[in-house]
C-alpha cells in the first residue's frame, strides 16, 4: 500500500468524524446540548459547546495537514519516464489521396 493511499484513508477517516460532528452541532448554539438536559448539570452545556468547537477546529486542522502531505507524497503516473501522456515521436498523418482531375463536361454535338 503506497503512502498516498494511507493518507486517502486517513482523510476519509477524518472528513468522515468531521461530518459527525458538525452535524451534531445546532446553529443556534443548542446541538447535542440541547438534549443533555439543564444547565446546572456538571460538564454542562458550555462543555459540551467547547469540546464540539474544539474538535472541529482540530478536525479541519487536521484534514488541512492530511491534504498537503498527501500531496506532496503524491507521484502519480508522470514520474515514470516511460509513461506520457503525449508520444515524443511524431505520429504520421494518413495522407490524403491525390486529387483526381475532373473531366471537363463533354457538350452533345449536333
């Protein structure tokens, strides 16, 4: 397995836990703290806000850096030499067929 397949899964991986937790958030500000219940409850609500905000920070921290070291692990196809796109040598077009010179239109005599 190549390095740049690791990091498509790490990637995966982690945009995957990102969708989750931005998902779970509410705009509002409610989210997953809506449904834990009051606000005198030890951890809270302000808690559980702090750790969704932190983990999308970190998640997107993370997908950043996942995608920039993929890319530079990243050697694709073009780095073989004897794998290009374009040939070096010159394909030859099919000439074309040598015009036929038309008859000039004969006139009926009388």
């Amino acid at each position: 397995m190549s390095t740049f397949s690791i990091f498509l899964v790490l990637i995966t991986i982690v945009c995957f836990l990102l969708i989750i937790v931005v998902m779970v958030q509410n705009p509002k500000g409610g989210g997953l703290s809506s449904s834990l219940g009051g606000s005198t409850q030890i951890g809270g609500v302000q808690k559980t806000n702090d750790f969704l905000n932190n983990a999308t920070w970190t998640l997107a921290g993370m997908l950043i850096v996942l995608i920039l070291l993929s890319s530079l692990s990243f050697t694709g196809t073009m780095s073989d030499n004897n794998s290009k796109i374009i040939d070096d040598k010159e394909v030859a077009a099919p000439k074309a067929a040598a015009p036929i010179p038309a008859k000039p239109i004969e006139t009926p005599k009388k």
